[in-house]
C-alpha cells in the first residue's frame, strides 16, 4: 500500500516537471515571437521614413536688383537707371539723363544732386565736375515736406525738340574727322508720392536744353545742358 502512495507521489512530481518545463517553453517562445515582431515593425518603419528634404534655393527677385547705398532700391524701382539706355541713340540718353536727374528718394537723397549723381556715367567728364555738394538744394521745402512720408519722384518726361549738328572748324577736314553734337530740348514734371499713403502731389516742372557729343565709343553722352525753366509748384 505504502509503495502505491510513493509511485503516485513520484508521478505527480514528474508531471509537475513536465507541466513547469512546458511553461518555460511557452513562456521563452512568446519572448522570442514578441522580440521578432518589434525587429520586422522596426524595419518597416525605418524603410517608411521619408528621406531629408532638398534644401531649398533662394534666388534674388527683381526688388534686390539695381539698388543704391543703403541696399535700398531708388523710387521703389519706378525709375530705370543708365544701364538701360541704348547709348547709339543720343535722344535716348538725353531722356534718360532727364528721367534720373529728377527722379528723387527723400529716403536716398539729400539734394536734387545725388539724383543727377546716378546718371553721371550717361555725361562727359567735364560735366560730371559740376556735380558736386554744396549743402544747398534747390527743392529743400519739397524734400523737408515729404521726407517724414518716405517720399520719391515719378518724373514724367517729354522730347520737345532737337538738331544733329556737325562743325567744320578747318577746311580740308574729312568728315569723319568733324565735330559733332546733338542739341535736345527735354521737358519734365514731377510728380511727388507718400510710401505711406500712396498719395501724390505735383513738384513742378521743368525744361533742359541738353547738348551731347560722342563718347568715343559708338554712343552719346551729355557734356552741358542749360536751363530753359524749372518751376516748383510749392
């Protein structure tokens, strides 16, 4: 009787070994399956990913273009500068000459000068040494009005007259050895505008009688003008 009470109690012992052992199997085979799912959802994931964006390029727009000290751009680029002239056209580069001297920034300028300064590569040498400060400038009441408004000129500008000349000074000169200039007569009015409110004010007008002689290089430059009137409205 004895010895039937110890065979249950070793078959109980071994069945309890055997039920542990697949515990342990189960248990350890779960682990693993888990381990290996988290492995294949991590590579998925990383394959998934979206690659770094291409830096991205800035390029310069037309506001960056053609602008003066200060990195600002002259009456909000309403104004063309000389590079824009066809120098082979002499009523071209007197009307240039004419729309840049009276194109003013009070946000740029001190005087009606440093309007003229920007065309000066459109005059002669000689011309350009007129172009010098003198503290005084003839518009200071419209520069003092509307530099609080970050004002600027929109100058409207129109031909009214010219004569191609030649002078032979010598006889027996060939023609190509003639002195030549062109005589313009240009008229301007200029109209002020605010950068705050957008409103706009008649400056005056006025009219140059221009004279322009070869550069030496297949174009026109200007080398004197005189004044026919200039007439500020305030």
């Amino acid at each position: 009787m004895r010895q039937s009470k110890d065979k249950w109690i070793w078959v109980g012992i071994a069945s309890g070994l055997v039920l542990l052992l697949g515990l342990v199997s189960i248990t350890f085979w779960g682990l693993s399956h888990n381990a290996r799912e988290q492995a294949v959802t991590g590579e998925e994931v990383s394959a998934s990913a979206p690659s770094s964006p291409a830096p991205v390029s800035h390029t310069s727009s037309a506001a960056d273009l053609g602008t003066t000290r200060l990195g600002k751009t002259v009456a909000d680029g309403h104004c063309d500068g000389p590079i824009e002239t066809d120098r082979s056209n002499p009523e071209e580069v007197a009307y240039r000459i004419m729309e840049i001297s009276f194109c003013f920034d009070t946000t740029l300028d001190d005087s009606t000068t440093d309007a003229m300064k920007r065309a000066s590569s459109l005059m002669s040498e000689s011309m350009q040494g007129y172009l010098v400060d003198t503290g005084k400038n003839a518009l200071a009441s419209q520069f003092l009005t509307f530099e609080p408004l970050r004002g600027y000129t929109n100058p409207i500008v129109k031909s009214i007259g010219s004569d191609a000349i030649a002078h032979d000074h010598a006889h027996g000169l060939e023609d190509s050895e003639e002195e030549q200039e062109y005589v313009t007569a240009m008229y301007v009015q200029w109209i002020w505008e605010s950068r705050d409110d957008n409103s706009t004010v008649t400056g005056g007008s006025a009219v140059w009688n221009m004279r322009l002689v070869p550069d030496g290089a297949g174009g026109w430059m200007m080398d004197s003008y005189e004044l026919g009137s200039f007439t500020p409205t305030f």
